[in-house]
C-alpha cells in the first residue's frame, strides 16, 4: 500500500474517529437530551449518566471552556480527550485562545501536552498564523504542544508554507514544528522527508522517523525487518533500537542459529559499535548456548563472534567465561579469548578479578592486574595506587601496572600523583624518572611554575645531563609559548641547548620564524648550530616557501647555508621548489653542505 493512500486513509479515519468521539460525547455525557437538563458523567469504574446533584462530575453548555482543570476529573484518557474534543468544538475563536494560553498551566506534562496538542490543531483550522500566533506567546517551557497541533495541521493544508514558516522560528521551536510536519506527513517519499529534515540542519529526524515505519512495516517479519533496515542507507546509530528488535524477534522466532546470519560478515554499514550492542542484547538472554552454537560454527566464521559473546559473558558469568575459553583449540584462539574475558572482567568488576589473580598464569595475571588498575585509577588513583603496592607480591613486574595508573593519575590530578611518586624512591631511577617526566608534563597545564620548579629539583641524568625542567618547557611550548619563554633563562645550563630548541620550534609553528631566529641569539655560542639547524628543518617543513624567501636576509654564510641545507634536504623527498629556486639555494650552500646534500640526493 503506497504512503500517499495510508496517508489519504489516515486522514478520512481521523477524520471520522473525531466525529465518533464527537456523537460519544454527546451520548455519553447527556449533552443531547430533549428538555437540555444538565446531566453528569459518573467516574467510577461502572460509569453511568445521571441527573445534576448525584455523584459525578456536573456540567451544563454554558461551562464549557471557562476552565481546563474540570477535564481533571476523567480518569479514563478516552473520556478525557471526548471531553476535550466537545469543549474545542463549542468554542469560539476568543475562547480557543483563551484555552490556549490557560493550557501552559497544566502540570501534568503528558496531558499538557495532549491538551495542546488538540488546541493547536483546533485553533489551527481556523487560522494557522492565528495558531502560531497564539502558542509563541506561550512561555516556551509550556508551547510544545500548541506547536505541534499547528503545524500538524498546517503541514497538511499547506507543506511549503508551513515549512517556510518554521524556518524562521528559534531553533527549540523550529525542532518541534520539524517534527509535527515530519510525523503528520508520512506520507512523504523517504528522500522528501530527508530533504525537508535537511532545511532545518536535522537530517537525524528524518532518519528516525524512516526507520521507525520501516520497523512498523515488517513488524511481522523479524528477519525481514532486519534486511530492510540494513538496505535502507540510514546509518545504524539511529536505528539501534529497531535493529536491536529485530534481531532479538528473528533469534526468538529461529533460534540461536541466525546469529551467523546477522553477523557472519561485517559490513561497514554495520560497524562494531552497533554490532557489540547488537550482540550484547543477543547474548545476555543465554550467554553459553550462544557460545556452544558459535563454537560448532565453520572456523573462520566463529572466531570473532567468540569474542564478542565472552566480553558480553565475563559481565555477566566471568569465572564460566574464563573457562569455556580455556577449552577453545587451537592454544592461540584460547589465549585471544582468555585476554579478551580479563580484559571484559577487570572493566566491569575490577576489585573481583583481582581478588582471584592468583587463578591465572604468570602472563594473564600481568594482563589481569594492569586491566584492574588501570580502571580503578580512572574512579580513584590513590585507591590504585595502594593496591599496586599490594601487589608486589603476587606480581614479579609491577612497572607496566605503574604505567597503566599514572598514565590516568596525572591526567586526572598531576599533583597528587607527582607527590605519590617524589614519596617513593623505591623504584628504578629509569621508571621513577619516565613516570616524573609524564606527570610533569600533565601538571605543567594545571601549576606551571610548580612542575618547573619540581624539574629544576630532579638530578640531571642521561648522556646529555638533561633536567626534567627541559620536560616542563617542551610542554608549556606548545601551548603557553610566552610563560615557556619566560622560564627559558631559568633552566640549568645542561638543559639550556634542548630547552631552546623546543621553543624555538614552537615558534616557527605558531609561523613566528623571524622570533625564532632572534632567540637564537640568546643560545649559547657553542650549541647555535645545533639550535639554527633545527629551527631549519622545523621551517623547511612548515613553510618551505617562506624560509626559500627569508635566505637572503639571513646573516652570514654559515647561516644561510645551514638554512639551504635544510631548505633542500626536505625538498629531496617533498619536493616543493622550482628547479631555479633548487639552484639558488645550492649556490648559497658552503663545500660541506653541498657535499651533505649531494651525499642524499644519490641515495634516492
């Protein structure tokens, strides 16, 4: 059945619901009765109608409209929306405004916005600019429902000016008004639809809406619904839920046996974001069938599959988990999935895997417990910090658990991981030194002349006798390049010739050169072609054409053939000059470099 006849269907049947419900009102609530007696509708369970004074709820013409909070008095929605549609249709243009604005003080957010929902509509067929209109004067916490009514309505009277219309509405309430025209129109193409969601910048409404009558349609047919989604060219991150119906119905409906069907073969269309959920809803309901029926499946279409139903199983049965993959042959499948369910396990309950690490072997005990930590130090470090310690002796290595808890410690709070690590001398000099280095960096965004000043503190170690305060420079360089040149006259002298160059080369980058090369000047006259060269070869990257430019102006042989050589180093193997600019900078290199440049060009 085409959308253009559900739609037409879907009106006439509206259409006539609205004149039943009408009649019923009259019926039921004994608004039509020969001598126009007031009558009541009795709310209780058996419900009858009797005469004004018993029980019931009372009601004569002439208090329709004077005040929403009677529809209160309706337990059933059915008999409330009768109600409701009676009321609209006995008042006049003031009282539907009236209504209107008296609707944004209902409480109840569902009725409120039903309520509206037929005031927008109602108003709407006597005016929609009147409709519109009258809801932008509603606070816009309370209009949602007066919005939807109206351009529900007038997206079926007019599409092209309702569309123009909401387009000139705040973004909050163009959204609304998009989506009453979007689910009153289904009868639109899907690329109509598509097209009018992309006026407003929301392409994902559309997508919504498509994907949820394309469920709708194959409701009876799981596996059919699932082929239609994915031939639908809607990205799956909007059709989750339908997907995830969908294959839950087909596996109900044909067993276990569809989930080589659904996932034997990944598609980008299905990419492993959504399939991990997909298999996730799948697997939760019987994670070891699912793993036996893999596990008898053809060996190239089973391995990943076992991987995603042991991370999904080790959440919910770890320890069964971690058996049945034990079992699995070849020995290096088992041990793919062993690290996969430590891996799933240390996420979802990190203190319990490490309350039984000492099940595993030398090699997943390691993986177990940098799993752990690494987690736990995401919530808490300290804690994490206390349980590597306790760990000394059920772990020979604990360097690379270390690793895995200041590379979040010093992210989530470089100082008090800096201060764990300056307390404890107890590691190797190496490690103790690596970790520093990163917390440092880490600190130098958060107290900058602090984790300078703990650098300065550091031994100088290595072949160059380096400071770590050279560290805090290189970081601050990249982004607090003024507070990095600020420090530079502060560094130790070992650290100096390093510490320059990070910041010189932070400045050719920010496309500063010419501020890189006058800091040069302050570079120690030992170690300024070890600085010009590497500014050099920053230039040559980021601006071939401008460093070609600047060689003339550069001061003295040396430096201009320290620039050319670069200039033409980098050009070997990107190239980016003319074949004249190649031979003016060759002609400005000294014997040394020529040869340098020559020596390279052979080896291409």
């Amino acid at each position: 059945m085409s959308k253009t006849i559900r739609y037409l269907i879907g009106v006439v049947f509206g259409v006539g619901i609205s004149l039943l419900a009408w009649i019923a009102f009259l019926t039921v609530e004994g608004w039509v009765n020969s001598d126009n007696e007031t009558l009541s509708y009795d709310n209780s369970e058996t419900g009858h109608i009797s005469e004004s004074g018993q029980e019931g709820a009372s009601y004569s013409r002439s208090d329709l409209g004077k005040d929403l909070s009677e529809l209160t008095q309706y337990q059933s929605d059915f008999a409330r929306s009768v109600a409701l549609y009676a009321l609209l249709e006995q008042s006049d243009r003031a009282e539907l405004i009236d209504l209107a604005k008296r609707s944004a003080t209902i409480d109840h957010s569902s009725r409120r916005r039903t309520t509206q929902v037929a005031i927008g509509r109602k108003i709407a067929a006597v005016s929609t600019h009147l409709a519109l209109e009258v809801a932008m004067e509603v606070p816009k916490s309370t209009r949602a429902g007066l919005l939807f009514g109206a351009y529900h309505e007038w997206s079926t009277t007019n599409l092209d000016e309702a569309i123009a219309s909401a387009q000139t509405l705040d973004t909050a309430s163009a959204q609304i008004a998009l989506q009453a025209i979007l689910e009153t129109r289904n009868d639109l193409s899907d690329s109509r639809q598509r097209e009018i969601a992309g006026q407003f910048g929301r392409e994902e409404f559309a997508y919504r809406l498509i994907t949820e009558q394309t469920a709708a349609s194959h409701a009876d047919n799981p596996r059919s619904a699932w082929q239609a989604l994915m031939d639908d060219n809607i990205d799956n991150s909007y059709q989750l839920r339908e997907l995830r119906e969908a294959s839950l119905g087909w596996v109900e409906r044909d067993g276990l046996s569809v989930l080589s069907n659904l996932f034997s073969a990944p598609t980008p269309k299905l990419d492993s974001d959504v399939r991990s959920e997909l298999i996730r809803s799948i697997v939760e309901i019987d994670p070891s069938a699912a793993f036996n029926h893999v596990e008898a499946l053809p060996s190239e279409e089973k391995k990943w599959l076992l991987r995603s139903i042991v991370r999904v199983w080790a959440r919910i049965e770890p320890q069964r988990a971690l058996e049945a993959a034990a079992n699995i042959e070849p020995d290096s499948d088992a041990k793919t999935l062993l690290n996969d369910v430590v891996f799933s396990w240390a996420k979802n309950d990190p203190h319990g895997i490490l309350s039984g690490i000492e099940q595993f072997d030398h090699e997943l005990r390691l993986e177990a417990a940098e799993y752990a930590i690494s987690f736990i130090a995401i919530k808490d470090p300290e804690e994490a910090a206390r349980i590597v310690e306790e760990l000394q002796s059920k772990v020979s290595n604990t360097s690379s658990i270390e690793h895995g808890l200041i590379d979040h410690w010093s992210q989530s709070d470089p100082r008090a991981a800096l201060d764990w690590l300056l307390e404890d001398s107890g590691r190797g000099d190496t490690r103790r030194r690596s970790f520093i280095e990163k917390t440092l960096r880490a600190l130098a965004h958060v107290d900058s002349q602090y984790a300078f000043q703990i650098g300065l503190e550091q031994p100088l170690v290595g072949e160059y006798n380096v400071g770590l305060e050279s560290d805090v420079i290189s970081e601050l360089s990249t982004f607090d390049i003024e507070t990095a040149l600020s420090l530079l006259p502060k560094v130790r002298e070992e650290s100096k010739s390093i510490s320059y160059v990070w910041v010189g080369q932070a400045l050719v980058k920010k496309r500063d050169p010419n501020r890189a090369m006058e800091l040069g000047e302050q570079v120690p006259e030992s170690r300024r072609d070890y600085y010009y060269g590497s500014i050099a070869g920053e230039w040559a990257t980021t601006n071939p054409i401008q460093l070609y430019e600047e060689l003339e102006q550069m001061p003295g042989a040396t430096l201009r053939s320290t620039m050319a050589r670069q200039l033409l180093f980098n050009n070997i193997s990107s190239p980016i000059l003319t074949k004249d600019q190649v031979e003016h900078a060759r002609s400005l290199l000294t014997e040394e470099d020529a040869s340098y440049i020559d020596q390279w060009e052979q080896r291409q």
